[in-house]
C-alpha cells in the first residue's frame, strides 16, 4: 500500500511515479555535451553565490564562502563629543543600539541591493548599496557604495567616522599606496591574494568633493606638531593572532584608547584636547599584518566606495560601474519580485508591495556562511528513569561540552541582531519563501546543513560556529547533545522541491541546440537576472536527491533509534508497537527540543511520554522519503516507508486522539502505571492537521477545525493563538508559546485551511471561510507593527495583536510574503485527492 488513503497530500505520489518512469526509461538522456552545459551552468551559479554581506550579524559585514578568508566590514560612530563617542560606534547589529530600523529595501544575492539604517542616536541615515559583477574564474567582483547622511530633522553640525576594515587570515594583504605619516590623498589601495580568491584587489575612493572634513586644528601648537590630517585616509595595519581579528572594534577602541591616553598625559585634562573629532583618531601605521583599516573623517553628509575586484575579471569594477549597478538593480529587483510573488486581494496593493520587499529582501539579507569547531558533550544521559532531568541538570553545570569540529555552514538566521546563526528548527520555514525566489540558492543551503549531520544521523539544533559566533550566546546554551532533536523542518523544503521538480520534468524544455563551444561563451556571460541559473539543480535534481537521499535516511532511522517512545512496557493499544515517539531532553516546565518551549506539557516528566508534534515530524518525515524513493526508483524502500507511514497515521489517531477534547493529545503514564493523555489545546494538539496528516474525509476534521475556529480557544483577530485561551497555563510564567501568535505555525495552518477547503467533503465550506480570513488577519497585523515601529517581531500578542519578543525578527515572520501570494480565497477542485499541494 504505497499511496495512503485519499489524504489532502495524496495528489503528489502519482504526480511522482510519472517522473520515476521518466527517470527509469531514460537513463541516459542526456547527451554529453548537455551534460557538459548542465554542469557549467551549476558552475556559474555557484560562482554567483560566493560573496555577499555574509556576515549578517553586522550592520555590513562581506565574506566570501571560502573559511579562513577575507572578511571585509564597516564600523562607524559620532565624534561631536567625548561622552558619548565611544557607545555611539557601530559594527554588530544590537537592539540597544535603538535604530529607528534598518535592513534591506532589496536585496538578491546573485547581483546585490541596497540597505538603509536609521541611526537616529548618531544623527544619521547609512545607506549601502552593494552591486555585484560576475566575470572570471573567482567569483567576480563587487562594489558597495556607503552614503551617510544627517537626519532630516537635525540641525546642529555632524561629525562622523566612519571606518573601513579588510583582514584576512590565510593569505596575503598588502597596502599600494606610499605611506605618508599625514595619511593618505586619494584612494587607498590594497592587494591581496588567497585561496579560492587568487589575484585581487580592494579600493577605498576618496568619494566625490561634496565630502568635507571638520575644520583641522592649528598642529602648530605645541605637542601636536607631528600630527596627522584628518583631511586624508587614516591607514592603520597591525598583525593580531588569528582567533581574535573578528574583535574588530575592540582593536580600534584600544587604539583610541592608546591616543587619547598619550595626548592626556601631555595636555593634562580633557578641556584642553583638541576636539573630540580630532582627538579620537588613529594615527597612522604602515607595514605589514592580518588587519588593516582605514578611518576617515566626515563633517555633515557623505559618500565613498569600497571596491572589490577579482584580478581574473576582464577589468576592475569602477565606481561608474557601480553607479549603473545601483539602477539596474534598482529596476530589476522590484519587477522581478512583483512577477514570483503576485500579491493577491486584499495585498495587492503598494504599500503591501513595499512591506513584502521589505522583509523578503531581509531574509535574504540575514544568509550567512560561517565557519568554526562548536562545543558538544559526548556523555551518555540516558532519559528512562524518572526524574531523569535532574541528572542532565547537574552535568550541564559541570559544562562537559569539547570543542569539536570546524565545520561549515550557509544557512539564513532567525534574527541579525539576536540569533546570527542557524537554527535547524527556523531554517526549514526560512527556505519557503527563498525556494521560490532561487531554487538553486534553497537548495545549497539545504546540502549545506545535511552536511553538518554526523556518523548516527545527528544535526545540532543550534549552530555556535567559531569564537564570534559563540561570543553572542550565554555560556549554558552553548554547548549541543548528541541526544538532543529538533524539529526536522528541512523536509518541508525538500517536499517543496520535488514539487517543483515534478512540475519542471512534465513541462517541455528546449533541447539546447548548436555548438557547444558558442553556448558555453554565452552562457559565462550570463547575468543574475538571467532565471537559468537559479534553478540549475531542476535539471540535476536526480543527482541531487540521491547525494542527500542516503543522509534523509541516516537522520530518519536517528530520529526512530534516539526519540522512540515506549508502546509495550505501558499497554497501549495501537495498531503499531513501534510507531510512538517521545522527545528526549525534557525538564520540568519545559521541552526546549520541540522548538515550542514552553507549551504546556506532561507534568512531571516521565519516561513514558509520547508527543503528538513529534509522532507527526515522523509521518511528514515517512512521507518524504517515501515520495524521494519512488522518485528515485528504490521501490523496495518506497515499500518500506509507506508501511512506516501508514502506522504513523494509524498511531496518531491510536495514541493520541482524545475524543472528549476532540483533539490529539500528548500521552504519559501516571501514578498507577496507566498510560493517561495529557491534554492543552493549542499548536501541539492540532500539529496533525497542520502538517496535513489528516485525512480529508477524516470524522476529526470538524472538531479540529471547531477548535481552529473558535475564539474561546485558538482563534483571535491577529492570527491562530499559540495556546488556547481556555487552557489553565494560557499566557503564564514566560508566556513564549502559551497563547503568543507564531507566524510560522500559521502559515501551516493557511495551506491547511486551503487544501481543505478545496476538496469536496462536509467540512470544506468551514475550512474555505476560515483559510480567507486566517490569512488576512496574519497578515494585517504583521503589516501593521511593521508600519508603527519598523520591524518584523518575533510574535505577537494573542489578545492585542502588539508585537513581542525578538525585534527585527525577519526569520520564519517573512513568510507572510508567500501567505500574500496565496489566493484570497480557495479554488475548488472538483475531484477529492487532487488538492492543491503547497507543501
Ligand atoms: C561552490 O563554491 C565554493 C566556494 O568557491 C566551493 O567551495 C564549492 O566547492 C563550490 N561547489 C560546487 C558544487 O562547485
Ligand atoms: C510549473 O512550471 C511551469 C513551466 O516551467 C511554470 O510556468 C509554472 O508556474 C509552474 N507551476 C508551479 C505550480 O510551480
């Protein structure tokens, strides 16, 4: 039995075993020279990829995805006075920097965008445009033109420094310019060579003459006469052990420590310094090492470009180039973005276009690549005796955790400011959204975490890579266990995928025909816009599938051994003895695992618990690979999944329906040894429903959706509540997941309501009704915090609709910009099982 029974999602594996016979009946379709083609395009696409603001958790910070390499960034502060200069310096975004917001207005990573900040504590707007140029063999080149300019209702004079960085830890860094101890005229020029990078250059422009620099002092008074001028560059290079050169900003606050300190020690006391503009600059220092900044000062407005250019590119990028960059961009990102996500009634309108570019261009712009050894505690904490926590508890404060590693990571970040690193539970709803825009970028990131999986089949959960990522994390979070789940939300986005690779193989293509030699020139001239090289992998996905295909497996049959619950020893009845999972790293209050931390759960733990959102990431899961196998033509494995699948559903209904709070409920056993439900209406108790386990023609739908729909319980104005509002924990203690409203969760429940609504059945007119409004109601009030503080949020309030949590949470919130283009209101397919499939 490889198809389940008529299920909502039962439309794809059909869909599938037409592209498994294609597979099968054309094994060698391709012809050498497409293959050739086929693997130059994925080359040039990859190539597109490898710089970007790579840093996300600063402001601006450039790094190739090559380890080790160059990282080039900008810090800049206000210099009008001595008391507040130093906490007026910008480099890594902090919500205590108290933006009046700031991010990308566009942004696409193959060809760049622009980024606005609003700094109103240094009086200032930044704004960035980085414009990226394919051409020769290491990745092209790019420009970022900085733009600073005093806040519109500002009066008083402005003074600012803004400071260049480029350091480098494996390879070579050198300035061109003839040192000058009056600092540098002109632009400053570096060289450089390294891995993967060769031969290339870095400009720093002097920018056009409109810049202009405070009035100098008279270096004529006494101790000032061997001054530089703060007219010019001020070049600074120092050599620092590599572990420490991302400390940026700490090295720069201990040179204009070291200057302030020297010109005290001859002026005598603060009053007599020259001015603070003059004072807090670094003079400069010629020769070699790791770190080279250069530190200019501005009075009022002002512009300059850092330039960056690949040495195999036919000709350095100029500030002209960027110049036309900057419009092109500006002309195609808006016309592009408008054509992927058609914003449907009542969005479609432009101040809903500018929203979703807004946050669309800030998930983008929150991809990161990062490298570096994590820390992992190795000892066994086996979770089968009662109060199995305490023992965990006591270790963790041992803090057992060895550094292992390094390993590499691309992958998207929840928040720039307060989570700049994976997170395996956010990356999957992270990729929705971006799969649609590149299917290629999606997809690489995907590889990228499988890569992370170890020998049994574990990810992380959270991913602390190297000293700088791990400097943003509280000590006791920093360390992950091997026995420790997460949400496998990966697999929505490979579901996603197939989806679209089926749709590609039952369209026709045009074969590629005429020379090769003349298709390959074209084609490495290829820009960004061009669509070719965002959905190569649809033309290699066969491949694809299969290098992640066994890795699926590995993290699967991991999930089964590590997170399997107890059927036997408790005399549950259920169709599968197998079939039942539990969370393992469960404490009192908590289950920090299932990503939903603080819903209410069993109380206390126990061993013998069983967790609907988990059994339901296994079906979703048996699902998948099922679909993947048959894809594959691995009929035997397909057999074996569908039978896993088949018992997960009947278990689901089996262990956890409870037909008296018409939901699925967790389990536990209490004090006599009977397994009991445990039952909090919310998130958890509708998780089959929302990663659409049910059954269309199911007899549970209709108290499900009674439950969705009710505002006594999950319904509310703002979106689906966390937590029901009749339940006795609703918005107690930390009040994370206990009635806040999560985008994510329901944006699930919006594809739900659709699919539903569009089969034929006694519920589908509900569900239709509900999708409609569930859908305007998540995005109207995400839209409107937006407007009122200039900020994507982390939640928001179940009964006000107020934003909470984490600011400039531009993570899993983005994904309004799919619900916008979903339609207002259900179609309806007139056959059942031919639902539409989103996910
Ligand atoms: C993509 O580029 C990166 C960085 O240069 C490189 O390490 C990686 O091997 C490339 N991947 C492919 C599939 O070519
Ligand atoms: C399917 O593919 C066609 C042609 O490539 C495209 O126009 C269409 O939008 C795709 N449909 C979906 C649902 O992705």
């Amino acid at each position: 039995m490889l198809v389940p029974k008529s299920t909502a999602g039962a439309a794809l594996p059909l869909l599938l075993s037409s592209v498994s016979t294609l597979c099968a009946a054309q094994p060698n379709a391709q012809t050498g020279d497409q293959t050739i083609l086929s693997n130059e395009i994925q080359r040039i696409s990859n190539q597109s990829l490898l710089w970007g603001p790579y840093n996300p958790g600063l402001y601006f910070g450039m790094r190739p995805r090559i380890p080790k390499s160059l990282n080039i960034g900008l810090i800049w502060g206000n210099l009008d006075d001595f008391q507040t200069a130093q906490s007026s310096f910008r480099h890594t975004c902090e919500q205590r920097d108290n933006m009046k917001g700031y991010g990308w207005v566009e942004y696409d990573p193959r060809s760049g965008g622009k980024q606005v900040i609003h700094d109103q504590g240094n009086k200032l707007d930044i704004q960035i445009d980085l414009v990226k140029v394919p051409g020769g063999k290491n990745g092209g080149s790019w420009g970022a033109r900085v733009k600073g300019t005093v806040r519109p209702s500002v009066l008083e004079t402005v003074r600012t420094s803004a400071i260049f960085y480029a350091s480098l830890e494996d390879g070579t860094l050198v300035l061109e310019n003839e040192p000058d101890k009056l600092g540098l005229l002109g632009s400053v020029n570096l060289k450089g060579n390294a891995p993967g990078l060769d031969d290339f250059h870095i400009e720093v422009t002097e920018g056009p003459e409109t810049n202009s620099p405070p009035m100098e002092i008279d270096t004529r008074m006494e101790g000032l006469e061997n001054e530089h001028s703060i007219k010019r560059s001020l070049y600074k290079v120092g050599a620092y052990p590599a572990q420490h050169i991302w400390r940026v900003k700490n090295i720069l606050f201990m040179d204009l420590k070291a200057r302030f300190d020297k010109l005290m020690s001859h002026f005598g006391e603060p009053g007599k310094l020259p001015p603070p503009w003059h004072a807090l600059t670094v003079p400069p220092v010629y020769g070699e090492g790791n770190l080279h900044y250069v530190q200019k000062v501005f009075e009022g407005d002002f512009e300059f470009d850092i330039l960056f250019s690949s040495d195999s590119a036919s000709k350095p990028i100029t500030s002209d180039v960027v110049t036309e960059g900057i419009k092109e961009n500006e002309d195609s990102f808006g016309a592009r973005f408008d054509s992927i996500f058609k914003r449907h009634a009542p969005f479609n309108t432009a101040e809903y276009g500018k929203f979703a570019r807004d946050l669309f261009s800030n998930l983008l712009g929150g991809i990161g690549f990062f490298h570096g050894d994590y820390l992992v505690d190795r000892s066994q904490y086996p979770e089968d005796e009662e109060e199995f926590w305490e023992a965990a508890k006591a270790n963790r404060e041992m803090d057992l955790g060895q550094l292992e590693g390094p390993s590499t990571l691309f992958t998207s970040v929840p928040s720039r400011p307060f989570f700049p690193r994976g997170f395996l539970w956010d990356e999957g709803f992270h990729l929705l959204p971006v799969i649609e825009w590149d299917v290629d970028l999606a997809m690489d990131i995907v590889k990228s975490w499988y890569n992370l999986m170890d020998d049994d089949g574990w990810i992380a959960r959270e991913q602390i890579l190297g000293d700088e990522a791990r400097n943003k994390v509280p000590k006791e979070f920093q360390t992950q266990y091997p026995h420790y789940a997460n949400p496998p939300t990966l697999v929505l986005v490979l579901t996603k995928f197939i989806e679209k690779w089926v749709n590609h193989t039952s369209h026709e293509h045009p074969s590629i025909q005429g020379d090769i030699s003349q298709i390959l020139s074209q084609i490495s001239g290829l820009d960004s816009g061009n669509d070719g090289i965002r959905s190569a992998i649809l033309g290699a996905a066969e491949p694809y599938l299969r290098n992640i295909y066994p890795l699926l497996r590995r993290q699967y049959f991991w999930f089964r051994e590590t997170q399997a619950g107890e059927v036997r020893a408790y005399d549950r009845k259920a169709f599968s003895t197998k079939e039942a999972y539990r969370w393992r790293g469960r404490a009192p209050g908590y289950c920090l695992t299932s990503g939903i931390d603080d819903y209410p759960r069993a109380e206390p733990p126990h061993p013998g618990e069983l967790h609907v959102d988990l059994i339901s990431w296994m079906g979703f899961s048996a699902r998948l690979i099922k679909n993947i196998a048959i894809a594959l033509g691995e009929m035997d494995d397909a057999r074996e999944y569908g039978r896993h699948e088949e018992a997960i559903l009947r278990n689901i209904d089996d262990l956890h329906w409870n037909a008296e709070h018409g939901c699925y409920c967790d389990a536990t056993v209490d004090s006599f040894e009977e397994s009991v439900h445990v039952c909090h209406v919310g998130y958890v108790s509708i998780f089959p429903f929302l990663l659409g386990l049910v059954p269309h023609d199911s007899d549970k739908l209709g108290s499900i959706l009674s439950i969705v729909g009710d505002e006594e319980q999950l319904w509310s104005p703002f979106g689906l509540r966390s937590l029901s509002r009749q339940d006795e924990f609703y918005s107690k203690g930390e009040n994370y997941w206990r009635g806040p409203i999560w985008v994510n969760m329901n944006y699930l429940a919006i594809l739900r309501l659709r699919e539903y609504g569009s089969v034929k059945g006694p519920h589908q007119k509900t569900a239709a009704r509900l999708y409609k409004e569930l859908r305007k109601n998540v995005v109207n009030n995400v839209f409107k915090n937006w407007k009122e503080t200039g900020f994507a949020w982390e939640q928001y309030e179940q009964e006000t609709g107020k934003a909470k949590g984490v600011q400039h949470f531009l993570g899993w919130t983005s994904l309004v910009v799919n619900i916008m283009s979903l339609p207002e209101t259900v179609e309806i397919t007139p056959t059942p099982g031919k639902a539409h499939d989103e996910l």
